[in-house]
C-alpha cells in the first residue's frame, strides 16, 4: 500500500466503504 501513496485513514475509509474488505482486514 505504501507505493500506493495512501494513508491508512483512506484505506479505511474505503473497508468502511466495502470496497476492498478482505485486503485491508488481511493487512491489518
């Protein structure tokens, strides 16, 4: 996610969001 350039409160915005939840749960 770092090359990304996202923080991590984007990150969960988007788990909020249910765009991406089994990578950020996995990340975590």
């Amino acid at each position: 996610y770092r090359r990304f350039g996202l923080s991590r409160n984007k990150l969960r915005e988007l788990a909020m969001n249910g765009d991406v939840p089994g990578l950020v749960k996995s990340s975590w």
